[in-house]
C-alpha cells in the first residue's frame, strides 16, 4: 500500500469521526450534553489528546533521524568516491580500466534511485549489487604495484573501497525504515475518537465542518510525511542526489 493510500485512508477514518460527532450529538438527550458531561469527555478527549501528540512527536522525531542520517551517509559515500578516484589517479594509468568502471557504477546507482522506483532501488540491496561491488574491490587487489607509493596507494584505495561498501549497505538498508503499524494505528484510533469528540462538543454548521476537514487533513499529511522521511530514497520526499552527481562529474579527471 502506497504513502497516499495510507494518507488517504487516516483522512478518511479521521473526517468520518468528526462527521460521526456531529450527527451522534443530534441523537443525544440534552443531559447527556450538559456541562458536567461534556466536562468530564474534554478530560478524557485532553487524555488521549496527550499521547496522541507523544506518539505524533515520536514518530516525527524517528523519521526525520532516519532522513538526515541517511542523508548524511550519502554525503559521505561521495566523498568516498572521490577520494578513491584521486587515489586510482595517483597510482598511474594503469588503472584507468577501475577508474571507468567506477564511474560506470555510480553514474548507475544514480539513475536507479533517481527513477524513484521501489523495485529497482530494491535491485541495489540484492547479492547482485555487493557482487558487483566486490568486482571492483577484486581489481583493485589485482593491481601490481612496482614502488612503495603505489603499494600504499592501492592499500589506501582498497581501504577506501571498503569503507564506501560498508557504507553504501548500511545506507540502503537504513533507506528502508518502515513506522510501526500497530503504533500507526493505535495514532489513528485516538485522532479518530478526538475528532469524534469535537463534532459532539459543537453544533453542525459550514464553519466547524470546513475546520474539522483542514484539521483531518492536517494529520493526515503529518502521517503522510512520516511515512515519505521514512524510506529517503524513494516516493515524493527524497534525500538529495546532488553530492552524488557533484562526485560522478569529477571522475576520471
């Protein structure tokens, strides 16, 4: 299921509470909306209201760590790229065959994630992506260095090579970061019973319905942003690809 079906779904759940309010208000015998009554149910409401805004910070909070720290990791992976293609270049011409490879790779990975598609990103997690990778790791073992300043060079390029590796996995499987769903919906149900609350609290007219509405969709796409800040590389809020492209352009110079 889609961030926006999802959206879709909690707007629906929340406006429908609110819509469910108003006419349950209709319906009730004037006592049950006396002061008294309505006084204890906006203790209540302010309850679940509280750990409403807890749970709603929580998750904000996680998802936009996840965001940033994969945002940050990307940063670094381009880094990485670069100093290891200044490294290959130092060594000498002869590793100008990894060098084109290199850039071959990345300028891949880059189309990939820029699609925006979740099946070819997930092609980036599989054992095919790391074979891949560790083919180039193999020729850069495969250099045969004829003076100790190539000898450290490549030792630097292979170290670097690793730590990019590392990297990269630990980027993609961050990307993935998925919002607990029995946490998601345990949020629902209490903005549910909220709004529900404040269509019994108030009379139906056009000024409280269109609040109840912006307010249904104010939720919803705070839900809809933490569902997009959780998998940074794809759908509609996305990490940017530009030190990634910044590297790709700097190889092989």
């Amino acid at each position: 299921m889609s961030h926006v079906e999802i959206a879709l779904i909690v707007f629906a759940c929340v406006f429908c509470s609110a819509l469910l309010g108003l006419y349950v208000r209709t319906l009730l015998p004037e006592h049950h909306l006396s002061d008294e009554s309505t006084g204890v149910l906006k203790l209540a409401v302010g309850l679940i209201a509280t750990m409403a805004a807890l749970v709603l910070g929580l998750l904000i909070s996680s998802a936009k760590s996840s965001f940033d720290t994969v945002n940050g990791e990307v940063v670094g992976n381009a880094a990485n790229i670069i100093l290891l293609d200044r490294a290959l270049a130092k060594y000498g011409p002869e590793t100008k065959e990894v060098r084109d490879l290199l850039k071959q790779r990345v300028d891949m990975s880059i189309q990939i994630i820029a699609s925006g598609k979740p099946e070819q990103i997930a092609k980036l997690r599989g054992i095919e992506a790391v074979r891949r990778a560790e083919s180039l790791q193999l020729k850069l073992e495969e250099l045969s260095p004829h003076s100790d300043a190539q000898r450290q060079l490549q030792a630097r390029a292979v170290q670097i090579a690793n730590e990019a590796l590392a990297e990269r996995q630990l980027t993609m499987l961050q990307a993935v970061g998925s919002t607990p769903a029995p946490l998601l919906i345990c949020l629902v149900l209490w903005l549910s019973i909220i709004f529900c609350a404040f269509g019994l609290f108030t009379s139906a007219n056009v000024t409280v319905i269109v609040g109840l509405l912006l307010g249904a969709l104010s939720t919803s796409g705070a839900i809809f942003l933490i569902l997009e800040m959780n998998t940074p590389l794809e759908g509609v809020v996305t990490v940017s690809l530009a030190p990634m492209r910044e590297a790709l352009a700097m190889l092989g110079q």
